[in-house]
C-alpha cells in the first residue's frame, strides 16, 4: 500500500535529526505530552524576548486552547528532574 502522510514536524531539531525523529515517531517512541511541554518551554523562552510571560502564555493558549492558564504556567516554570 502506497500513501502520502503528513509530515511530522520535528520539535526536537535542536537535538536530533528529521529522519532520526520521523523514525522513532512512527514506532511510537516519544512521550506525546512530554514533546508538546518541550515544544511549550521552547516557545514560551523565545516569545519572552519581545514579551510579558502573561502575554506569552496566552499566546501559547491560542495554539492549545484546551490547557488552562495555570496549567501551561506550570509547564514552562517546571524545573527538570
């Protein structure tokens, strides 16, 4: 069966390549919320040089309208482990 899907964009370019992660995405190798809290911290990090955290973070909530305020707050000041 030959088919086209979607490309998967890569959140962790910085770290590794699109082949490397397009084939571990497809065996299902990544933790699906742990890739969007990275992508969040990412993209909370660059919007704060040019603006307020409370401004980013509703910026962030237009792109994942299902996370609360708090809860995307949290994500982006979490300290790793």
């Amino acid at each position: 069966m030959n088919y086209q899907s979607k490309p998967i964009e890569n959140p962790l370019r910085d770290l590794i390549d699109d082949k490397t992660f397009e084939d571990l995405y497809r065996h299902n190798l990544f933790n699906e919320k742990a890739l969007r809290d990275y992508k969040i911290r990412r993209m909370f990090k660059d919007m704060r040089r040019f603006m307020s955290a409370g401004d980013a973070i509703d910026k962030i909530r237009e792109e994942y309208p299902y996370l609360q305020f708090d809860t995307v707050r949290k994500i982006v000041y979490q300290i790793n482990k």
